[in-house]
C-alpha cells in the first residue's frame, strides 16, 4: 500500500510540473498583445510591412482614345502578395508578386476598329532586400523580373524582362512616405512584339487615425521610354480611404477605395480616371526568428565558466 501511494504522489508531482512547464512555455495574451488596428493597417500599407498579406485589387481604368474620338473602360482583378522573410536580426527580403489574374482591355484591330480581349495578365516578381534600420527609416533594393504570363496577345507585352528595384520610406505613427520605384528592360520573348524598356514609380502619402483608419494615396507613375515623345508619361494623383479589422490570433482584413485622375497622360489608350477597390486578408509573420541564424563559437574559456555555473 505504501508503495502505490507514492507512485500516486509521484504521478500526481510529474503532472503538475508538466502544467505548470506548460503554462510557461506558452505565450500569453499579456506577453504577445494583439495589434491594434491601426497598428496593422501601418503594416499592410507600408511596403516593407513584416505581415504576410495578400492584395486583391478590382480595378477599372477610363482610357482616353483620341483617334477614335471615344474612351472605354479598362476592368481588371490584380492579385499581389506581399511576403517578407528575416533572414538575419540586420536584413529583410521582401518579394511582392503582383499577377493580373484577369483583364478586359480594349485594342486596336487589324480592321481600322476597336476590339477587346480578356484573359490573363503578365506577372512581375519584385525581390528587395531590406536593412533593418530603424522604426521609422525604410531602405531596400534588388531585381525586378516580368514573365510573360498573359493568356491572349493583347493581354500582356509578350516579353522576359528585368531589371533593378528599390525603396525608400519614412513612416511613424501618424505617416507614411514611401516611393517604389522599377525598371525594366526586354530581353526576350516573342519577336511579334516590341522591344520595351518601361520605369514605374509609386509613391505612398498616408495620415493614420485612430480606430484603424487612414486617409491617403499610392498612385503609380508609368514612363514608356520606347513610346513616341508626348506618350511617354502618366502622372496620377489621387485619394483613398482604408479601414483595417482585427480578426485575432494575428489575422486582419483590410478594405480601401482609391480614386485617380491622371492630368498627364498619353493621347492614344492613355490612362484618364481609375477607380480602385481593394480586400486585403492578413496573416502575422510566419517566421519567429531568423531565417540565417549565425552564432559565434564558444572561447577557449568559454566552456570551463559554464562548467563553474553549472556546479554552482
């Protein structure tokens, strides 16, 4: 009987100890408090964000057709994550994929006419790597790639293409001020199509408010260097709207509506006014700690002081 009982007290010691172990080693709410929602909307709407998140973008272009004498409109779905990756405690890679997943676009037919053509759109890959130099100061560079990924001819340019990237931004609790800016060169792909050589510039101006709202713009000025000298540059302003919504255990969705006007545009399917509707679903960085852990080698007295600790 006295043996069972201490067995019992044994089992009933080791059980507590595992609880209690338990308790420790898990995170508490105290410890790992949930963002608040403007907090997460600074995150999703700074470039070099740590959240993983997923933009999917409806957008509806007003093209300006003057040898037609018309306009059309442009609809198209954009889809583009956002995935950021610590690979030391100093250094961030970002890579935000964007993917026309699909587009309506107007063109010129071999008839002297308009026609339209739908499908798939290019895909651009993005990859920057980014300093960790403070809060506030946000810096980044690396290449910039497209793949003709379009379903139809009309779709998409037709070409590889590549180039640099890079980012610079300020951001503290009331703002944001960001440009992103790519290059891209052709360097291969279908012979039917032009060669091209393009330069992209968004430019990020945001006020936060409490409550996980934000008052703002990030339109994207577009330089065609191989279009004909007066249809080379389009230059948006705009102002948007955004609201964020904690879902918990780091999860978030985020809602904005942006309007453009472009007073500088090409004449011949030139860009005149956007609309913008975006749903964001957000997730918390996947990656507890650095991706690239370095650690230095113990030295020579290294191990004879943790013996000491341990005997002590």
């Amino acid at each position: 009987m006295r043996r069972r009982h201490g067995s019992g007290r044994w089992l009933t010691e080791a059980l507590a100890f595992s609880v209690a172990l338990g308790a420790s080693t898990m995170p508490s709410r105290a410890e790992t408090p949930e963002p608040s929602e403007t907090e997460i909307l600074r995150d999703v709407e700074n470039p070099l964000g740590r959240a993983w998140i997923v933009k999917l973008k409806s957008t509806t272009d007003l093209l300006a057709l003057e040898t037609f004498s018309t306009r059309r409109l442009e609809p198209k779905l954009e889809v583009q994550p956002r995935l950021s990756v610590p690979l030391t405690e100093n250094w961030l890679v970002v890579t935000r994929p964007g993917l026309e997943a699909f587009v309506s676009k107007p063109y010129e037919a071999d008839s002297d006419g308009l026609s339209r053509a739908a499908g798939l759109g290019d895909l651009e890959i993005p990859i920057v790597l980014s300093p960790q130099l403070g809060p506030r100061l946000g810096l980044g560079a690396g290449p910039t790639f497209i793949a003709p990924t379009a379903s139809t001819r009309e779709t998409g340019e037709g070409k590889w293409q590549a180039g640099p990237a890079a980012i610079v931004g300020w951001q503290d609790p009331d703002w944001l001020v960001a440009l992103f800016v790519e290059q891209w060169w052709s360097f291969a792909g279908s012979t039917a199509k032009k060669e091209v050589s393009k330069l992209s510039a968004q430019y990020f101006l945001t006020r936060y408010f409490e409550g996980g709202w934000s008052l703002g713009m990030s339109p994207t000025i577009s330089v065609d260097w191989k279009a004909a000298r007066g249809e080379q540059l389009t230059f948006p302003v705009g102002l948007g709207v955004a609201k964020a919504f904690g879902l918990g255990h780091g999860r978030a969705l985020q809602f904005s509506l942006q309007i453009e006007y472009m007073p500088i545009h090409p004449d011949e399917f030139g860009k005149l006014a956007s609309l913008q509707l975006t749903l964001t679903p957000v997730m918390a960085q996947p990656f507890e700690r650095p991706v690239l852990t370095f650690r230095a080698r113990p030295g020579p007295g290294a191990l004879e002081e943790a013996s000491a600790v341990r005997a002590r």
